[in-house]
C-alpha cells in the first residue's frame, strides 16, 4: 500500500524563528507525519473547515470557533482534547454578543494553530485572504467529505446532518451564505463543485 504524506515535522517547524518549545514539539510529533485518507487527516480537515467556517486563526495561531449553541462548542471542545490530545485547560468557551448571542471556543495551542495553517487553514481576515480548497482535501473523498461537513454545520440551519462520532444533530444556518460564494468564486469552482458531490450525508426537515 501505498502511503501518502501530507504534512511532516519539518514543514511545520520551518516556520519558527527561535528554539522550538519542547511542548509543541510533543504536539507535532503526536500529529506528524501526517498521511492522506488516515483518521486524523479526515480529523484535520474537519476542523481546517471549522477555521474556515466561522473559525478563525490569528497571526500567534490562536485558533477561536463560533457557534451559536454552546453545546455545540462543548462537543467541539472534547473532540480536540480527545483526538488531538489538547488539554482542556487551554480552551475556553464564553458567552458574546454580536448581532445576537453565541458563543466562542478559544484555543490556546500556538502548535495546533501552526499545524491548521501549514495544511491550508486560512489566517486573518478571511474575506480579504484569497483561499483555496487545499488540494490534499480535494484528492480525499473521505477527507472532503469531513471539510465540507464542517462548513454545513457552520453555515446551513434548516438541515439536520447525522455524523458518526461528533455533534448528533446539526442545526443549520445561513448566517455567512457569502462564505460559500466566496469560495464559488475565488476557489476553483470544478474543485468547489467537487467538494459538494463527495459530500454525502443524511438529510431531514428540509
């Protein structure tokens, strides 16, 4: 069989200026190398959609997730701590009130954040980032199918999404429907189009 690798220690540490911190590197080495169509490639690609979502990663790669339902902040947060490995004492979630209320997921993990953006999570302004769908989630059916999953629970509310293993029902939204014409537009849109036909999930309350 052969492996694929996405993403490697090297790659990810390149970026740093000075020593690296002995904490981050045991984050890296616990995610790296990291190999096309494994578990935690389709875990990643999951939250890179989150970030481009309505996440955000800032330029000390905090990385912060909006949600109108706290509970499901709540289900995001223990999916990092459990599949990451990220301590619960670096993520906090707090009430805000912005055009309505929702809430915010911060996580303080410069090294999770290092790793979002080497796989193509976008950083900063989104709206004035020109973003594209990473090529090794395009490739991935499986990994394509996490990423887009990720954008629908941000983005639709009339839809109910079943998931294995993460938030049980999906209340869906179209708080940000410019994201997606963003993407339509600024992405390929063969490779957008793509995205949505791999995409195959259970749908009710339309």
């Amino acid at each position: 069989m052969h492996f694929i690798n996405i993403l490697n220690f090297e790659e990810v540490v390149s970026g740093y200026n000075g020593p690296i911190p002995q904490k981050s590197k045991d984050c890296f080495y616990r995610w790296l190398p990291l190999i096309q169509n494994s578990e935690m490639a389709c875990e990643f690609a999951y939250i890179v959609g989150k970030v481009t979502g309505d996440g955000n990663l800032d330029q000390l790669f905090t990385s912060r997730f909006i949600g109108q339902y706290k509970e499901d902040l709540e289900a995001l947060k223990e999916l990092l701590a459990n599949k990451f490995g990220i301590k619960r004492s670096q993520m906090t979630i707090r009430e805000r009130f912005s055009k309505g209320r929702s809430y915010l997921l911060q996580v303080n993990n410069s090294a999770f954040g290092r790793t979002l953006y080497a796989l193509g999570a976008p950083k900063g302004n989104k709206i004035k980032t020109n973003f594209l769908v990473p090529r090794w989630i395009m490739v991935s059916v499986d990994s394509s199918r996490y990423f887009l999953q990720a954008l629908l629970e941000d983005e639709l509310t009339t839809i109910k999404v079943v998931r294995k293993a993460h938030v049980k029902t999906i209340r869906i939204n179209m708080r940000k429907s410019y994201l997606f014409s963003y993407l339509l537009k600024e992405a390929h849109f063969d490779l957008t189009f793509q995205v949505f036909q791999n995409f195959q999930a259970k749908r009710s309350s339309i």
